[in-house]
C-alpha cells in the first residue's frame, strides 16, 4: 500500500538544524529509496516534508515515523492513497 505523510514542524518543539541531522536525514532518504519503501520525498516552502511511502499497513507506517526524530518534533498526518483509481 502506498501512503502520502506530511511532516510539519511544530514550533514549540522545533530544533535547530544541522549540518550532522541534515546528512542523516540524506543516509535515511537515500536507505529508505533503496529499501523500496520510499518512493518520493518533498520540501515545503512552508516548511515540512511530505513524503510517499510504501507499507503493509498503516500501523507499519505510524511505528516508523515513532521511531524516528519526526515523532518527536513535528505534527504528522498520514493518509492511504487510493491505488485503484
């Protein structure tokens, strides 16, 4: 199943970037690309991401965002997409 999520940061919890959490956040993308899981990855001009992933299921995907630093920092919303259109 496919999944559109958008990560946007929360204010009150946002933290600085740099340039160490921006490589690791490249090494992540560039895993998750190969792993087949992510297939695209957008910067917001208002900040955020959104990202489209491919999961068993909406729980696989809940747990991988909670592992990671965006559970922490920013307010996500996940949605399925549609595939049968």
């Amino acid at each position: 199943m496919k999944f559109f999520v958008i990560s946007k940061p929360i204010a009150a919890r946002h933290q600085s970037t740099t340039v160490e959490k921006v490589r690791k956040q490249q090494n992540t993308i560039q895993r998750l690309k190969e792993d087949g899981i992510l297939d695209q990855c957008y910067t917001m001009v208002s900040g955020g991401t959104v990202y489209i992933l491919n999961a068993e299921s909406y729980n696989v995907v809940h747990q991988m965002i909670r592992n990671s630093s965006l559970g922490n920092t920013n307010e996500i919303n996940i949605y399925k997409i549609n595939e049968n259109i």
